[in-house]
C-alpha cells in the first residue's frame, strides 16, 4: 500500500529551552496567580516583600525553598514561547518547543537547596538533561502526527532530527552537556526518538544533530564535596561542558559583563565560539529579577572591633578600612559605573551590649562598611539581551515569533531602543569576528542609574524599626556571604580549555 504513495522527506526541530539555576516558569506563574499580581501590580519598590509574604502564607514556602516562587521569568521562558511550533510553509519542516524548569526546582514542589547551591543529585545539570531526553519521544510522535494529517497521501521520509538549544546560568551547563549527549549519539536519545517513530508510518533513519546553541552567561559552579563545596573549581563532575567545533552548526553565548560573585565564575564559550560581553548582571542577561526591585546591600565586608563606648565610630581601624575599599571598586571594569552612577557611602554602627573593659569602662562593638541604599532598579535591560539571542538564532535558521511590541514585559522602554538596537548590531558583529561600537560613557551612567542590578554584595543590610542596621558580621566568608564578590570585584572565567582567565 505504502509502496504507491509518494515520498516526501521531512526534518524534525525540538527547541529545548533549560531555565536557569531557582528558576521555573509555571511555579513563577503559580505564585503570581495566587497572589493576584500580574506585571503592573509587581512594578514597585515593596513587591519583593510583597510576593515572598504571598508565598509563604500561600504555600508555606520561605527561604531557599521559595527561590523559583519569588522570581520573575526569564529570557529562556520568554524564548520558549517565541519559538514557532508547527510546520514551515513549505510543510517539510516542524518545530516543537520543550521548556525544562531550571537547576534546583521542580514544579509545584518546594525549590531544593543541594540542586540550587550544587547543581547535583535530582534536580541537579545532569538530572535536567535527563528530563529533556524523557520529552523527546512525545514531542517527536506529534510533530509526525501533524505531518500525517496534513498530508495522509504520502508516505514521510525523516531525514533528520535536529535540537536548537537554549540555556542559562546552570541551565546553559545543561544544554552543553545535552548537546555533547546528541553529539556522540547517546543510546537514550536515539531510543527516544525511536519511540516517537514508532507510533507512525513514517520511515528512516534520521541523522541526529544540533543546529543552533544559545548561551546566556553559563555558570555551572558545580560543588563537590572534596572541594569543600566550592562551585568555583574547574571539575564540574560529569557535566560537559566543551563545545568542539562540530558539536553544533552555530553556538552564541551573552555574558555579563557586570557579574563578579565569587560563586559566579563565567563558563565561557571562547576562543571557539564567538560570545558577546554585554552590560548586566548575571540575570540582566538571562532575566528573572522582578520588574522592581529596591537594593540595600553592603559593598566591603562588614567588620567590627571592641572600642570605648565614648570613642567616635569613624576614629576605628574598621572604618579606615572600609573607606578605603572605595578605591578597588572604582578601579573595577565590573563596579566602575556603578560606583560612579550611585550614592556609596562608609557607614558605621555599633552595639553597645558589651561588659565593662577592665578598667570599668564602657565599650561598644564598632562596625563599618560600605554601602548602597535604596536603590530602586528596573528589570528592563533583559528584554534586550532576549533580542539580541533571537537574532542570533534567527541568523541560523531558527523561526521564531516576533516579539509583541505592547506586551510590558518584554516590551522596550524608549530610552532602550536605540541601546537594544546597537547591542543586537554588537552581536552580529561578534559572529562574523568583528569589531563594532561599544556603549558610550553617557549610555553606561544611564544604565548603571536604572538597570543594572548589583549582583555582587556582602548581604543585604538588616535594619531595626528605626532603620538602624543590625550586626552583618560573620566569621565565615563561605557560609556567611554568600553573594560576596571575587577578588578585586573581577569575575574569574573559565574558557573552553578549563583554563582560568
């Protein structure tokens, strides 16, 4: 019967789109729906309290359990609904997008704190990629389905099966390491696209590929309990992150170039592949900071020192000290704007629960630091590095949908449209190994005023109910600060042959 039925060949496209390290779409959505905010209600200063009292009082998660549910969506999630799903209008070619929810979560489930500080065990890089082999089969026997009832007088050659593969942070790491699967041919991912075959009268034996990898700032920061936990070694286990120059037709990564946590080191793509430095934090790249948010952070470790109580708190070896690290974070590529852009002050406090000294006299724990102060940034700088990554897939081939222009949370703010223009013509520029303008002074104080998000800090400032901070001391830089920047406020990097930069 097949026999006397024309052959037409036809190529199959599974978008796989990893979410980065505490982030996850539907919880997002679960919790906004919940809480009754949509984008307009989230658009202000007190929203991140607001939501977290939401979604404790809701769900009963705080905390590290609470992660994916007191963040906002990112450019991954926003991508996954961007990509065209169906046929081409040549009808030999379909599309079907898989959303993995990011490193650390699992939907409707309480986040887990050794996924999101480790990227191991069951919601750990690995595990992820394991999900998106489990999708394949479904996703494939459906994309054939279509094709059968478009055209029942034909009997559908698949000559390919192909992945476009998206990532960020730690979900970057796992679409490496998925496409490192794909490349050598791994025996589950053939077993299930089998599967999806098999459920139609389509035929072959289809080559299996990757097309397109598309990178937002990829940190793996696997922690090994040899290392002391420390996420920022080169051994990432059995996580593969190398990209050989045939793994895919085109790879495109976007890092920050304003992200320098300790915990934070970049993966980098380079010399291989070109990658584009852009400016931003970690999640001004990949998204997932609410639309507000208000900073109130230390930027040099809070010390303290036992003095008499009557000596004056800027008279202390501690607050020299703290005044002093003005000077590295100016010099710093990654703070330099920011500490140009923004009010940075050494503050001192004190606690005066101390004994008698010896000689009966009073004494105080003097603290100091420096610090920024409400400081009230917008999350819009993301939607630009969204435009930039879908020019880069469009560039090689992938469809997507255009971006709504009146949808807010994607939407560009008009002091942003000429800046996402320049930067999508940065990216271009990087893929064809060329040199273009980079963002002038007066364009980085704009965005270092309103859109870039300090990352980097020595915690958040605890404050009593007349404002008067609270301690911020602790002995232990490792379980104690756990978003404190790297040495000198400059991001360590790792290229693609594991070397430090």
């Amino acid at each position: 019967m097949n026999k006397s039925k024309a052959k037409r060949e036809i190529t199959l496209t599974i978008g796989i789109f990893f979410d980065g390290t505490g982030n996850n779409a539907p919880n997002t959505e679960r919790a906004l729906r919940s809480c009754g905010a949509g984008y307009h209600d989230l658009n202000f200063s007190g929203a991140e309290s607001m939501l977290a009292n939401c979604v404790r009082d809701h769900f009963g998660f705080s905390g590290s359990e609470a992660v994916s549910y007191n963040t906002y969506f990112t450019n991954i999630y926003w991508l996954s609904t961007l990509y065209q799903q169906g046929l081409t209008t040549e009808a030999d070619e379909a599309q079907s997008a898989v959303y993995i929810e990011g490193i650390g979560t699992e939907i409707d489930q309480p986040d887990n704190l050794v996924g999101l500080g480790l990227g191991l065990a069951e919601t750990g890089i690995i595990a992820k990629t394991d999900k998106a082999v489990s999708k394949i089969a479904r996703h494939v026997q459906d994309m054939l389905h279509v094709f059968q009832n478009q055209q029942q007088d034909c009997v559908f050659v698949v000559t390919t099966v192909r992945f476009d593969l998206f990532g960020f942070s730690r979900g970057g790491a796992a679409a490496r390491h998925f496409a490192n699967r794909v490349h050598a041919r791994d025996s589950e991912i053939i077993k299930a696209i089998n599967q999806g075959m098999a459920h139609s009268t389509c035929v072959g034996t289809p080559v299996v590929k990757n097309r397109f990898i598309g990178l937002f700032d990829t940190v793996a920061a696997v922690g090994i309990p040899t290392h002391h936990l420390n996420r920022q070694v080169t051994d990432t286990r059995d996580v593969n992150l190398s990209l050989a120059t045939r793994v895919a037709e085109r790879v495109f990564q976007i890092a920050a170039a304003h992200e320098c946590r300790f915990n934070f080191a970049l993966n980098s793509v380079g010399p291989d592949w070109p990658e584009l430095l852009l400016p931003g934090a970690h999640s001004d790249i990949g998204g997932g900071y609410l639309p507000v948010v208000t900073e109130n952070v230390f930027l040099s470790r809070p010390e303290t020192e036992t003095v008499p109580f009557d000596r004056p708190d800027v008279q202390t070896r501690v607050y020299q000290k703290a005044f002093a690290q003005l000077s590295i974070l100016t010099a710093s590529p990654a703070m330099a704007a920011l500490a140009r852009a923004n009010n940075i002050s050494a503050e001192t406090w004190y606690d005066d629960r101390m004994p008698l000294d010896r000689y009966g006299q009073m004494q105080k724990r003097s603290f100091a630091a420096l610090t920024l102060r409400n400081r009230v940034v917008k999350n819009r700088w993301s939607t630009v590095a969204l435009r930039v990554m879908r020019d880069a897939a469009l560039e090689a081939g992938v469809r997507f949908n255009a971006i709504d222009p009146t949808l807010p949370e994607t939407a560009l703010p008009d002091e942003l449209v000429s800046l996402s223009a320049k930067a999508v013509v940065m990216g271009k520029a990087v893929r064809q190994g060329q040199s273009s303008q980079a963002f002038s002074l007066q364009e980085m104080d704009m965005l270092a005023t309103k859109y870039i998000h300090c990352s980097a800090h020595w915690n958040a400032i605890d404050t009593d109910a007349d404002g008067r901070i609270l301690g911020g001391a602790f002995p232990s830089e490792l379980i104690g600060f756990i978003s404190r920047p790297d040495e000198q406020w400059r991001r360590t990097v790792y290229h693609m042959d594991a070397r430090r930069r």
